[in-house]
C-alpha cells in the first residue's frame, strides 16, 4: 500500500491530459502506470506491486488490470 500514491499521481495526470487533449501524454502515461506496477512488483514481491485498488480506479485500469 505504500507504493499506491505513485500510481494515483499517474491517474490523475493521464485524466487531466485526456481533458484537455493530450492524447499522447495521456497513453505515456498509461505506459508509466504498467511499468510502475511492474517495477513495484518486482521489488516487493507482490503480485499487486503493493497497489491493492481500494477506493477509485480507473476505467482504463480496470481494463489493463482486470479489476473493477
């Protein structure tokens, strides 16, 4: 859990660039969200990478995650 805030910081981001019509940003910053599950993954063992998806989660999260 303590990891979680990077991956809300990066949310955000990608919300307001897809507001505004960053379309490209807003797909870095997707690709930012995976690499950083992935890296957390790896350093803590967790499957989840220490982000357990309580409260909010994106739509597009729950697509690349399979939660929601």
């Amino acid at each position: 859990m303590k990891h979680d805030w990077i991956i809300n910081v990066l949310s955000d981001l990608g919300t307001f660039s897809r507001q505004n019509g960053l379309h490209a940003l807003a797909s870095q910053l997707e690709d930012a969200k995976f690499v950083a599950h992935a890296e957390i993954a790896s350093r803590t063992g967790d499957p989840c990478g220490g982000v357990h998806f309580v409260g909010r989660v994106d739509r597009e999260d729950s697509e690349r995650f399979g939660v929601g």
